[in-house]
C-alpha cells in the first residue's frame, strides 16, 4: 500500500517532471514546438533548392532531345534552375524573417 505522504511525494515529483518537459519548448498557434517549426522551414528551403535544379535540369535534358544540342541547354537550364530555386529561398527566409519582425514589434510594450 502506498501512504498518503508517499502519494503526494510522487505527484510532486510528476509535477516537477512535466514542467521541466515543457521548459523552454515554445509553442506555437499550431501546437508546434520551435523545434519542429524549424525543421518544417529548413525541409522548405532545401526542397525549393533541389527542385529548382531538378526541373532546370529535367527541362534541359528535354530541350536537348528536342533540338539536338545535348549539353548546352542542359547546363544553361540547369545554371537557370539553381539560380531560381535560390531565388525562391531567399525570398522564403525574407518573408519568415520580416514575420518575426512584424510579430516582435507587436510584442514590444509602450508605457
């Protein structure tokens, strides 16, 4: 049989347990952590790179069965492709960044 001080010495315990767990994991509207939220954006920002030169690169391949200049355009669209999926990270980081700008500001008291 479990006493009754031994009983409040384990929910305690609980207690102290599942507020270390929840320290420092800041949440957001969606129920994500900072953690994962980061980890969705970096999966982004990778596929947005990769993407761009695959299809640069596909498009390329295409272009050169269709006229006959095998490396050429497959190089250009490749270089093309690269450069576009960089562009599109560039503008996610800037669109995530002026966020955090925008919802900092509001968080910013004015006594």
């Amino acid at each position: 049989m479990v006493d009754n001080d031994t009983a409040s010495k384990l929910k305690d315990i609980e207690a102290r347990l599942h507020a270390a767990n929840n320290d420092g994991k800041r949440k957001y509207g969606n129920g994500k952590t900072a953690a994962a939220s980061g980890v969705n954006f970096g999966f982004r920002l990778v596929t947005e790179l990769v993407g761009g030169v695959v299809i640069g690169g596909g498009l390329g391949c295409f272009f050169d069965s269709i006229f006959s200049t095998d490396p050429i355009l497959f190089v250009i669209f490749l270089l093309f492709g690269g450069a576009a999926g960089v562009l599109n990270s560039y503008r996610m980081v800037k669109k995530r960044e002026e966020k955090k700008l925008s919802q900092g500001q509001q968080n910013v008291r004015t006594d």
